[in-house]
C-alpha cells in the first residue's frame, strides 16, 4: 500500500520488518514493486545530529530515500510552476520509528537533518547513476527564506 505524500509526486511506501529471536528482515525496493522505475546506484548518506544536509533537486533522477539507521526529518518543497502543490513545503520523519520508503520526484526540493541526538544513515536508490562530470543536481541554501521549512524543532 502506497500512500501519497501532500506534495504533488512524492510517495511513501510503508516497509515491513519481519522479526524474529535472531533480529529482523525489512525489504525497502523490489524490481517488481510499483515504485520501481529503473536503478541507477544504490549509496548511502550519513547526518550529524545539528546538521541540516539541503537544498537539492533534481532534473532527472527519481530519489528513494530509507532511513536504515537513527532517525531523520526529511524537507520537502515544491516549487514547480505546474504542479498543484507549488508553494507548499512539507516534512516527513522517517527511520527506526517510522520505516519507510519516500519516492521524490524530479524537481522536488529535499534535504535531510537527523533527529534525536544521533546519527542518521539514509540509503538513496536513485534511477540514475551519479555523473560526476555533469551532475544532475540544483542547490539552495539550507536555510533559504523563500522556501516556508523550519528544520529544528523549537520549545521543548
């Protein structure tokens, strides 16, 4: 079951884990999944607790974004003219407390910070692989004014 996200295109697979005496099993992509689209690489990113890991977007490349370690805030925003969403910012937490998969479309704003004091490890199975000759990626700063996001929480 495939639940759609407030922002137009991303989606959210909720993943399994299977457990038993000996630890767990959690499937996050299958070839014969509806999400899957084509792989590209498979990497994983690393984040700090108090660092913020954004802006980026992507021409091309589809992201699949699983938590697989800790606890991390994704950052979403949609600035694309077409869409039905533009303007809208929203922020999903992902990880050890709510594994998922989140499916990000091209041209959709993302970026990450860990939540709950520890390291956060993202896997990322994009559709395309890295070109580090011309790579496929749009930056912003972090804490850009004109995207509505607050990435640390406030108050205690």
């Amino acid at each position: 079951m495939v639940v759609m996200a407030l922002i137009e295109g991303v989606r959210i697979k909720p993943l399994t884990r299977h457990v038993d005496d000996r630890g767990y099993v959690m499937e996050i992509l299958r070839r014969d999944d509806e999400e899957f689209m084509e792989f590209g690489q498979a990497y994983v990113s690393a984040c700090f607790p108090g660092i913020v890991k954004a802006w980026h977007c992507h021409e091309k490349q589809w992201d699949h974004f699983c938590c697989i370690r800790g606890n991390v805030k994704i950052g979403l925003f949609d600035d694309r003219a077409d869409s039905t969403t533009c303007g809208q910012a929203e922020a999903i937490v992902i990880g050890e407390l709510n594994p998922v998969l989140i499916q990000i479309p091209p041209l959709v704003w993302h970026g990450m910070a860990a939540v709950g004091g520890e390291l956060a490890v993202v896997l990322n199975i994009p559709t395309e692989p890295y070109d580090r000759e011309n790579p496929d990626e749009l930056r912003r700063d972090p804490f850009d004014p004109e995207i509505p996001f607050e990435w640390h929480t406030k108050g205690g």
